[in-house]
C-alpha cells in the first residue's frame, strides 16, 4: 500500500509540475488577463474621430496613446473637416458626461490595484515589419532578413525579467529591440545593426520606411506561435507602424489591448469576476472583451487536454489506490480466519457486533494511515533526487529521457499539495471500506459453534 501511495503522488505531482510550468510559460509574455477593444469599441465615435480631427495628426490612436491624450474628443468644428454620415454621434452617459472607454477602464483598474495589491496591467501593440540585420563577422558582411511580428515592451510585466537572456531587466532605448533566442542561435550577436522596413500608404503609392534599430539582447518567447518571429520593441516603434498600417496576428491575438498580470494566479477568478462587474457598473462592458488565458486563441486546446489528462491520471490513481485495498481486504480476511477463537472468546465475554466490527474497522484505517506516511515520506525523497534518477535513465537510454522541449530543462520537483490532499483523503477511506467486509464477516462468528470446535 505505501508504494502504491509513493507511485501515486511522484506521478501527480511530476503531471501538476508539468501543467504550472506550462501555464507560466504561456502567461510569462502576455498577461494572464486579456482586456481587448471589441467591435463596438471600434465603431465608436471615439475611435473614429481621431482620423478626421487636425489635434489627431488625422491619424487613429492605440490604446496607450488614448490614455495619454488629454481630450477625449480632439475634433473642433471650426477648424476640422466636416465628418460623413456614418461616423455616430459621441457616447454620453446618463449624466451627459463624455463615455471615454480607455480612461474609465485604466480608473477601474486603478480601484483594482487596492482590493488585489501587487497587480500589474499595461496597455499593448502588435504590429509588423521586415527586419534585416547586417552581420559583420571578420571583415566580411553577410544580410538576415525576416518578415517580423513586433511586441511593445511590457515594463510592467513582473514576468518578463525571467524570459531574458544574458541581460538584465530595464527599459530599451529608442533604437534597441530584443530578438528571440533562435535568432541566436543562427549568429546574431548583441550590438548587430539593422532595420526594419514597413509600407506607409500614399495619396499614389505606399512608401517604403525605415526604422535604425539595434540588437539589445535576447528572451524566450516560450510557446507563442509566433514567438520566433516576434521582437520585443520600444512602444513608439509600434505606435508609428500601426498609424501607418494595419497588422494581423496569425495566432489570433488582438493586435491592441491590455494585460493584466495578478500578483497569485489563484485570485485570477476573483479579479475577472470583479472586474466584469466594474466594466458594467462603469457603463462601459461593451466596449471591452475580458479573456483569461485559458481562453486564449494559441493554448485554448493545450490547456484543456492538460484539464483532461489531470482527471484521467486522477482516475487512474484512485483505481490503482482501490486494487491495492484489495489486499487489505484479503490480509484482514485471514486475520480473521485466524483469530476465530479469539474472536468467539470477546463475543462470550459480551463483545458487541458494533465493537468487533470496530476493532478490524480501525485496523483497515491505521494501515491506510501508515501506508500514507510512508509512501509520502518516500515521494518526497524520489521527488528531491529526481534529477538523480533521470540521469540513470538518460545513462541507460543513451539520450535525454525526457524532451526538454516539452518537459523543460528540469522535471517538478515539488510535491503537489492537490495530490497530497487526494491521497491523504482517499487512502484511509478506501482502507476503511476496504476493511468493513472482513470486519461485518467478523461479527458474523458464532460463538458456541466456533469454541465447540476448537
């Protein structure tokens, strides 16, 4: 029973390892929280007005560049173009007060801020471009060219210091981006020069732009689908690309919006339920969509076969835990086929039924207790040499017994406090029950017949 017991919680807690690791890489470069601009919002005489207004450069805004701007409807009839009939009239609420959606979003987050310490939010921008790096490499001079997914630099994301390679956490220079790790792994050093190349469109013709960048460093871009093809740049980098043209991000992410990280992903269904009440209370849900990263388009489908596998490895662990109470059930059968005459002695002298039944009932649980103490105490010391162990089985497999790409440099070496918990919860129950049959069959002894034939 203490082996099964040890199997059972090395198992789920590699499996519940594996899973944190997982979501931690998907939400370690975007935000747990997804807030995003919905149709409504770009529909919206809010959104619009910024291309017909001169205070606007003509030019629609991002998110970032809305909370930064000091009027929330820049359009003045002396001066600007006359509007067309399709741009809606401005959204005021029931006050007649002006709806602006981005400043009363960043409000609510701000109340946030002090019901749930420690969250972060930022505003974000996905735009693209062509990069090119020139590669000066002894004297001679060779081109790297790669149509590209650029990311604004998250500041606030207490995450992204993790994804750095070789270099510390700070903000970039205007000129500086961060390139993923692949693209180091093909020459590219810190300092190369290049830039990158984006289409602005003209009364005739679009017009090529140029933007001098310099490499900064390098990160992780974890599980993104568009990770090896996505920089990390200044935000003012997206800014002016998105003013000129408009990106689509093949893994459907919005191209705008916000992300939120909390400081325990366990309060991320209270920050999303709170939230979600606050947009409406605001008077502004329907400009914004709330998403979780379980929802997100590019680990949807990863996350929920992890849901799967959690339950069908939970199943199987309580069948192999109920097959090793069988043996309960059998040892406990032939304790009492040998203690028959003691047994008829205790029901001579007064026993009750109850009370025998009691006495195999507590031996049946004890040895579940026992069983847990000691298949525990042997999970934690295979879970604290573990590396150990996957060097041996490396050795006799002659390559890596497990994929790093999949199970990471380390395999978990914490035990799981939910398998500890189903263990411990299970085992001295299933042993309780397992022991009530041999116990009922005990307090089904008859006394006389038994003595008589002893």
């Amino acid at each position: 029973m203490a082996l099964v017991v040890w199997l059972v919680l090395v198992f789920l807690s590699v499996t519940a390892g594996i899973e944190k690791a997982w979501t931690t890489k998907l939400t370690s470069l975007y935000g747990p929280l997804r807030l995003c601009p919905t149709d409504a919002y770009y529909r919206s005489y809010f959104y619009q007005i910024d291309g017909y207004a001169s205070a606007s450069n003509h030019t629609l805004k991002t998110i970032g560049e809305k909370a930064e701007s000091l009027a929330s409807d820049p359009y003045l009839i002396s001066e600007d173009m006359d509007l067309p009939l399709h741009i809606t009239k401005i959204d005021r609420d029931t006050s007649g007060a002006v709806i602006d959606p981005v400043k009363r979003v960043m409000g609510v987050l701000d109340d946030l801020q002090k019901d749930f310490p420690g969250l972060k939010y930022q505003d974000y921008e996905i735009s693209g471009a062509l990069l090119k790096l020139e590669l000066v490499r002894g004297g001679r001079t060779s081109a790297l060219s790669q149509m590209s997914y650029l990311l604004s630099m998250q500041e606030a994301n207490p995450h992204f210091a993790n994804l750095l390679i070789d270099r510390a956490p700070g903000p970039l220079k205007d000129d500086e981006v961060l390139l993923p790790k692949s693209y180091q792994g093909n020459g590219v050093m810190v300092g190369d020069r290049g830039f990158l190349s984006y289409s602005m469109p003209s009364s005739a013709i679009s017009q090529e732009q140029r933007l001098q960048i310099r490499v900064a460093g390098f990160y992780d871009p974890g599980l993104l689908s568009i990770g090896n093809r996505c920089l990390v740049v200044p935000s003012h980098i997206t800014r002016q690309i998105y003013a000129a043209t408009q990106t689509y991000c093949p893994d459907g992410t919005p191209t705008n919006g916000l992300f939120i990280w909390p400081k325990e992903m366990s309060d991320l269904p209270s920050i999303q339920k709170l939230l979600s009440h606050r947009l409406q209370e605001a008077g502004i849900e329907q400009y914004w969509s709330l998403t979780s990263f379980e929802e997100y388009e590019f680990s949807k489908d990863l996350l929920q076969q992890f849901r799967s596998d959690r339950l069908l490895f939970s199943l199987i662990g309580a069948i192999i835990l109920f097959v090793a109470c069988c043996n309960i059930v059998s040892l406990l059968i032939l304790l009492v086929n040998d203690k028959k005459k003691e047994i008829a002695i205790l029901q001579s002298m007064g026993a009750s039924r109850l009370s025998i039944v009691s006495i195999f009932a507590t031996c049946g649980t004890l040895m579940g207790l026992v069983s847990c103490c000691i298949g525990s105490a042997l999970a934690l010391f295979t879970l604290n040499n573990l590396e150990t162990l996957v060097s041996l089985l490396s050795a006799i497999q002659g390559r890596a017994a497990f994929n790093p790409l999949f199970f990471g440099p380390h395999l978990p070496r914490e035990l799981s406090s939910a398998a500890t918990t189903f263990v411990l919860i299970a085992t001295p129950l299933l042993s309780l029950v397992a022991a009530l049959i041999p116990a009922l069959k005990a307090s089904r002894i008859r006394a006389s017949s038994t003595l008589r034939s002893e």
